[in-house]
C-alpha cells in the first residue's frame, strides 16, 4: 500500500471498490437529461393531440413521420434515461448483494423489454399501418 | 473531530447522511424526495406509454381497451399525476443541470428553485388540464 491508498492488496485482488466506469453513467443520465427536456414537452403536446381521437386517426397521426421519429426518439432516450435512474435508486435502497443483483437485471430487463416492444409497434404502425394478418 | 470516549480511545465524529427519521423537514429535501418519487411514477408512465403503442399496433379492440381505462375517473387522476411528474422532474432536471454547471448551492437560492420548482410543476398542469378540456381533447 502506498500513500494515500487505503484499501488492502486483497479488497484490490477482489475488485472491490470503484470500478472506474461510474463517470458513464452518470453522462448517460445527464445527456439524456437534455435530450428530454424537448421530446417530453412534445410528449405532453402529442397525448392532448392523439386523447380525442378514434383509432384509425390515432393511427395516421403516428404514420406521419415527424410524429413516429418524435415518438422513437421519447421512447428510446426515456428508457435508457429510466434505467439509470432507477439503478442509481435500487443501488440505494436495496443492501442485500442477491437481492440488489436481481433487481437490477430485472430493471434492465424490463427497460430493454419494453422499448423493443414499443419500438417494433411504433416502426410496424409507421410502415404498415393498423393491424395487418 | 475527535472525543474521548469512555474507554479513552478517541473516535471519529462521523457526518451523518440526510435520511427521513433523523433529518429536519425543509423545502429541499422535499424537492429531493419528490424528484425521485416523480421519477418513479414516471416510470410507470413510460410503461402506459409502451403499452398504448403496442394496443395501437395490435388493433382497435386492444386500443379500445386501453383507452377506455385511461378515461375512467382513476385513470384521469393518474394521467393528472403523471402530468404533474412530467413538469416537476423536468423542472427538477434542470435545477440538476445547473447544479452539476457549479452554480446555484446558495441556501436561498436553493430553497427558491425548490418552491419554483413545485410551483411550476402545479401550474404548468392546471394549464395543460384546463387547455385539454376547452379544447375537448379530455371529458
């Protein structure tokens, strides 16, 4: 050990500590921090759109292509925002190793779910249109 | 710091971290509080909005469905609290950002941005609610 290092060779052996790629993530949460600040006011301006209309509307509206990359872009940029936010709140609160290990993969698993799923209806209503056998 | 303890050994006076039952109520760390609380409902937000795509995807029946839950009462007080955690957190974000540029740590200017913060975030919903039902985009 020398000067200013205070953890043992063995806590250092284990990679205990700072792993050294804690600045990632939190520039992910800052970057898509800005990028949100346009695409949620747009979020709020598209729901009061998109609220009084039928179906087949609500369709055309989102086969328009500002409003499908508009729509693309919140969810994307959301997701990755949520699953940061939430990891940074689990690494907080939940101390136990096992039970902080689930709960981060389920996070993940339920942001990356949930965008491919969003995305894939978004990109399909954008190219295809309503349902289609 | 260091004290004498009664065993004679001096211990370290440890600062201790904010947390709910040992820490004083202040603006602060409401808008603290309320940040992550926000955040999470929108969580829960984000999984409306990828679960109103797919119903869009999958047909009118699902879309149906979904949209006659999101205008029953209890789904309009959701709607109406995640509108409030849109603008709150985004005001809260924007606090944030400025805090990370170095500026804006001063006690009073702090607390200010706290209670704009809120204030914002009610106000800013009132008028989207109130523009959404003259416009009729809600009944």
């Amino acid at each position: 050990m020398t000067g200013n290092d205070f953890r043992t060779p063995l806590s250092r052996a284990r990679g205990l500590g700072s792993a050294h790629h804690g600045v990632s993530g939190f520039l992910v949460e800052r970057t898509t921090s800005i990028a949100l600040v346009p695409l949620c006011l747009w979020a709020v301006y598209a729901a009061i759109k998109v609220a009084p209309l039928g179906y087949e509307s609500a369709v055309l509206m989102l086969r328009q292509p500002v409003n499908a990359i508009m729509s693309l872009l919140l969810i994307s940029v959301s997701f990755l925002h949520m699953r940061e936010g939430l990891k940074v709140v689990i690494e907080d609160y939940i101390q136990t190793h096992a039970a902080r290990i689930l709960a981060l993969l389920l996070n993940s698993t339920l942001c990356w779910g949930l965008w491919s799923v969003a995305a894939f209806s978004i990109l399909r209503v954008a190219f295809v249109g309503g349902p289609v056998l | 710091m260091a004290e004498a303890t009664s065993k004679g050994k001096t211990a370290a006076m440890r600062p201790i971290a904010p947390h709910l039952q040992v820490w004083r109520w202040h603006v602060t760390m409401a808008a603290s509080i309320l940040t992550r609380a926000t955040g999470i409902a929108l969580y829960g937000g984000a999984i409306i909005a990828a679960v109103w795509f797919t119903a869009l995807m999958l047909g009118p029946d699902a879309f149906g469905l979904v949209m006659a839950l999101l205008g029953t009462w209890a789904g309009k007080v959701v709607l109406f609290g995640l509108t409030v955690s849109v603008f709150y957190h985004l005001a809260a974000g924007l606090r944030h950002l400025v805090w990370d540029a170095g500026a804006g740590f001063q006690p009073g200017t702090a607390n200010m941005t706290a209670v704009a913060a809120m204030a914002f975030a009610l106000v800013a919903s009132v008028v989207v609610w109130a523009l959404a039902l003259q416009t009729g985009a809600v009944r």
